[in-house]
C-alpha cells in the first residue's frame, strides 16, 4: 500500500505544538523607592519604565514600589548585596555600602547639575561606581533629587546661628549628622519613612531635604519655614543587583543600561524646570527665605579636612571629584 504525505496535517499539528508550548518569561524587575507616589523619584520611574518597555516589547516587567514596600531604603540594599532584591533608587542610604558616596555629603561642591553630569562621566565617577560593584551592586545612573534645603517649624534660618538648638531630621550618615552639627544643629538620623511622623509630633523641629521632596511630601503641614540653604547637591542612584544582571541575556543588559544613562540629562533639566515651579507652587503654604550663603560656607569650611569624610571618602575621591569640576 502506499502511503499519501500528510504534509498539512504534520504542519497543522506543528504550529499546534509550537502555540502549546509556553511564551519565554518575561523578566522581571522589581525596583524599591522610600519616596512616595507622587514624588520625583516615582516620575522618574515611571518614565524609565515606559523606556523600557518600549525598547524591550513583552521581554521585561519592570515593577515600581514605593514608598519603602519593600522594606526600607538600608534593607533592600541589603537585599541586593544577597541577591534577594532586584534594583533600588536610593539616595542617602547608599553611603552605607559604598563609603566613597558620601563625597556628596561635602557641603557647597557642586554650582549646579552641569558640574553632576560632568562628574559623572569622568574618572571620579568611575571609581563612585566602582565603590558598588564590591558589594553586590552596580551603579547605572546618576540621577537628579536637586540641593537640599531647611525646614523647620521654630525660626527662619538665615546664617548657621539660627540652626542652634534645633534638632534637624538628618539621613542615616555619619557625615550628614557631622555637618549639621558642625553647623550648629541637634542633628537626629531618622529614616525617611519615619519623617513625617515625627515632624508632626515634634520629635525633631525640622529637616533637609530637596524643596520638591518637601512638597511632595506634604511637610508644609507641619512646617512654617523653608530656608533655602542648597548646602548639598545630592543625587539618586540607580542600582541594580549584579546577580540579576548577569541572569539577563546581553542585549537586554546593555539596554537597559543605555536607557538609564540616557535618562540622566533628562532627570537634571527636569529638576531645575521643578526648582522653579516647586517655589512657586509652595507660596502662601510655607515662609520661604533665602540665607547667608557667605556665612554657611565659611562655618563648613572645615569638614572639607574633617577625618570623618577624608577617612570615610577617601582622599582620592575627593580630589578626583575636585578635579572633574574645576575641569567643567
């Protein structure tokens, strides 16, 4: 007997076979932010997510947590260092695995977000992003949070006398606390996510932080001065887990990286579009003054040869971060 091909029943069953089996898993990013919903940083995000996505159709799921659902910013950062946690965007909490982050805590270093970005892609942001890499972690991107600022519910603060006594709400960092003591403050670290809270039940008079960072986070409810100190440029950091890179294949790694970096300038000019917007927006629901930026330098002066950032910073970063913005 001879038997006819089947030809268009073995296709048939071979497209069944092939919708049967399952579509390749899309990856996964789970990314942790203590700011809340609303804020720059969720912006930010939801931004870099829409990059994504875009760029890597149905291969990537990134999922945006905020507000520390996660645990808060030194847990997931922990996290990372195990491999438990995928990616974070932090800002203070960073110098805890990376010592050299603090540089950013050198007060009045950077003019303006120019001088970031040209920090950034010189040999002093080589060795920032170096510094994550030995803990688990990389660093994709410097993104913006802006000059921080003073509010407080006591007194407007125009030279660092009117800082004595008042006990400012600082980040967990050694040097951030050094700072503001030095200045003439009762610095208290707090986590982020702890703030609010306590500035409403006067455990702490006031705190620093981004104007915007201010608004967003509704402070002015429980603040009457803003002073706008800009004693720190601090940006965020955009972390992921070297275990979860390493799982992705090539082509997705390097875009993912391109897409981070890409969005660097973006953050900074929306940041100094928000500056201005942010001031205005805050008129009429808080006092806003301007200070003695003469007189904040010359009382910060010496924290620049202060063993708590040179021994913590390392004398090299410092003078390479020096370097890259003398050099704009």
């Amino acid at each position: 007997m001879t038997l006819r091909p089947v030809t268009g029943i073995a296709a048939a069953l071979g497209l069944a076979l092939a919708a049967a089996q399952p579509a390749a898993a899309q990856q996964v990013v789970q990314i942790n932010s203590s700011l809340p919903e609303g804020s720059f940083a969720h912006v930010f995000l939801q931004e870099f997510e829409s990059r994504l996505e875009a760029a890597l159709p149905g291969e990537i799921d990134l999922q945006i947590f905020m507000g520390n659902t996660l645990g808060s910013e030194e847990d997931v950062l922990q996290g990372m260092s195990l491999g438990t946690h995928h990616a974070s965007l932090s800002a203070s909490a960073v110098t805890q695995v990376n010592p050299r982050a603090a540089v950013f805590d050198l007060p009045y270093l950077f003019p303006d977000r120019a001088a970031v970005q040209a920090f950034a892609q010189s040999e002093a942001g080589a060795l920032l992003a170096e510094g994550f890499e030995g803990q688990g972690m990389r660093l994709l991107a410097l993104w913006d949070n802006g000059f921080r600022v003073i509010t407080n519910d006591v007194r407007p603060v125009v030279t660092p006398a009117d800082l004595a006594g008042l006990k400012i709400r600082t980040p967990t960092s050694r040097q951030r606390v050094a700072m503001f003591n030095t200045l003439g403050a009762n610095a208290t670290p707090l986590s982020f996510g702890e703030l609010y809270s306590a500035l409403d039940q006067g455990v702490v008079d006031g705190q620093e932080n981004p104007a915007h960072v201010a608004a967003s986070s509704r402070f002015y409810e429980v603040q009457d001065y803003m002073s706008l100190s800009n004693h720190v440029y601090l940006p965020t950091f955009l972390l992921f887990s070297s275990s979860l890179l390493d799982r992705m294949t090539p082509e997705m790694r390097e875009t993912i990286e391109t897409i981070a970096a890409e969005m660097a300038p973006w953050t900074m000019a929306w940041g100094d579009e928000t500056d201005a917007k942010t001031l205005a927006e805050l008129e009429g629901k808080i006092a806003i003054n301007e200070v003695d930026f003469p007189a904040f330098q010359q009382a910060a002066a010496p924290l620049f040869d202060d063993p708590v950032f040179v021994e913590v910073i390392g004398a090299e970063m410092i003078a390479a971060t020096r370097a890259a913005i003398s050099g704009q």
